[in-house]
C-alpha cells in the first residue's frame, strides 16, 4: 500500500460515522463520567457486543448479593451514581461496555439481559430473545431511539437517587435478586418511573450506537 493510500485509509478510520441518535466512545473503564459526558457526535458504536457471554453459574452473583444485604459489602454513597454504580457492578458481576454496565444471565424465565447506567437506553443494543431491562439514573438524557427490540426501562431521577441512594442501591439489587429466581424485574413505583417499549420500527441493527 502507497503512503498516499495509507494516509486516506487512517484518515477515513478515525473520522467520526454518521448515524441516528447520541453516541458515545467506549474506551473500556470503571469510571463512566467519560463516557457519559462525551458529545453526541462521538465515534458511532456497533448496536451491541455479540460476543457477550451468559452467565449460568448464578451462584457467586447469589453469594455478593447476600454479602451486600447483610452489610458485608460497602459502599460509600458519599460520591454519587458514579461511585454507586461501580459498586453495584462488582456485586451483580456486570461488564463495561460503551459507556455503561451490561450482563447476560440465565433465569427459570430465559436470558436476562440487564443494563445499569447514568443515560437512557438504545433498545437495539439489546437482543430480541432476551427479557431486556434497563436501569438508569437521569444524570443524562438523550432523544429516545425508534427500537425493533421489545424492552423495559426504569428511569430513577437523580432527585429521587440524592435523596436516599442507599434506598435505591437496595431496590436495584434486590429487583435483580427476584428476576435471577425467575420473578418479574420491577422496582418500587415511588424510587422508578417504568416505561415498557415494543418494536417501533425495523432499524438495521449495524446502525444502531451503543448507549
């Protein structure tokens, strides 16, 4: 390959994709202020990991969340979601990915698919198969995006969060504790506004960013 070529082929990797909706860098790390911050013109992400592994042994996720209940598990609430959620992403075994926390495990119900993060979601990211679920405190918000993936999400506003986070962080914890023994995910009414969303529109999955 020329120079000439080489140049233009760095040039077009490194020059940001148009696409619908916000989009964030995925630069893999436990503090998601960078992520979440970042412009809506930031590099378009593919619509979702297709390599995630499903988490069959529920056993060691079972055993954190007990530790965290009984107050064997500290978490300092004294520096915001951010900090909160770190936490919460060691005790149900989450993974970052594109500026927020995913996990795939398998209940008595089929594949839960759960997304923890400080924005709303992209519904394309999730997979059609799965009982998707997203949980997020409104330290963003972004245009909701058409989905053609059925999914639910609870929308925790940083009022309610600020006010109690140790009442929240339980209430999260323990809405994933039922779902992984085959319950329906649901948070308290008065912590999460619910929102459930059906297939909108056949968005080719390729286009999708990543939120």
């Amino acid at each position: 390959m020329s120079e000439t070529e080489n140049k233009t082929r760095k040039e077009t990797q490194n020059r940001p994709q148009m696409g619908s909706g916000p989009t964030y860098s995925d630069s893999p790390s436990d503090n998601v202020n960078s992520s979440i911050t970042s412009s809506p013109t930031d590099t378009l992400r593919t619509s979702k990991n297709s390599a995630a592994k499903i988490t069959k042994n529920l056993t060691p996720v079972f055993a954190k969340i007990r530790k965290f209940k009984n107050n064997d598990y500290k978490i300092d609430y004294s520096i915001g979601w951010n900090g909160t959620l770190r936490c919460v992403k060691k005790i149900l075994q989450l993974d970052y990915r594109g500026g927020s926390y995913y996990k795939d495990y398998e209940t008595p119900k089929g594949v839960l698919s759960l997304r923890i993060s400080g924005h709303n979601a992209n519904g394309n990211n999730f997979s059609p198969e799965n009982i998707n679920i997203s949980v997020y405190v409104t330290l963003f918000e972004y245009e909701h995006i058409r989905t053609n993936v059925k999914y639910t999400e609870f929308r925790i506003t940083e009022d309610t969060y600020n006010k109690d986070p140790q009442k929240v962080a339980h209430e999260i914890v323990d809405a994933v504790e039922r779902a992984l023994n085959g319950d329906e995910f649901e948070i308290d009414n008065e912590i999460a506004d619910k929102t459930s969303y059906e297939i909108e529109s056949e968005i080719p999955k390729e286009t999708a960013p990543l939120l």
